[in-house]
C-alpha cells in the first residue's frame, strides 16, 4: 500500500525513517533518539548530500524548518514531478 512521504508528498511503496536530529548526535551523548519523519529515499540521500549532521542537529531539526529551507524547495519542488516508481539520482557533494 503506498505511503505518502512527508516531505515531497509522493506516493511511495516504501518509505525511510530521518531522524530529526542525527542518531550520532543523540547516541554518543546517552540520549534518547530524537522524533522521526518518513520519507522517501530520495529526499532522504538529498538532505544528507546538501547537510552535515552538525548542520541538521542545529537548524533543520524539525519537519518545518526541513521545508521550509531554501535549497531543500528547491529539490522537492523537481522530485515532486518525479516518477515514484523510478530510483532519483541525487548528486553527491564531492
């Protein structure tokens, strides 16, 4: 049954649990990990291409700022016209 992904808002046949603040930011201090959203793959490659953890613990640690940052609107403006059934390329940062 498909699910939608929360942040492009396609219909997926499997979704990818973003931790809201990054596991590695959460488990070497002891705490518990933070909320998850569900995603697709491909939104999920491309915040992890575009941000470091250090980045995503500080600014983009809710679903909110995630949609509403510049460059993630950008992307999810073009996915959103992508075909779900079809793996996305997302450029790696080099």
């Amino acid at each position: 049954m498909p699910q939608l992904c929360e942040l492009c808002q396609r219909e997926m046949s499997a979704l990818t649990e973003h931790h809201l603040i990054p596991r590695q930011k959460t488990k070497r201090k002891g705490l518990a990990p933070s909320p998850t959203i569900q995603i697709c793959s491909a939104c999920h490659r491309q915040i992890h291409t575009l941000y470091d953890n250090s980045h995503l613990a500080l600014h983009l640690n809710t679903l909110e700022k995630l949609k509403q940052d510049i460059q993630l609107q950008k992307f999810l403006a073009w996915v959103h016209k992508q075909d779900p059934n079809k793996r996305v390329k997302i450029d790696r940062k080099r």
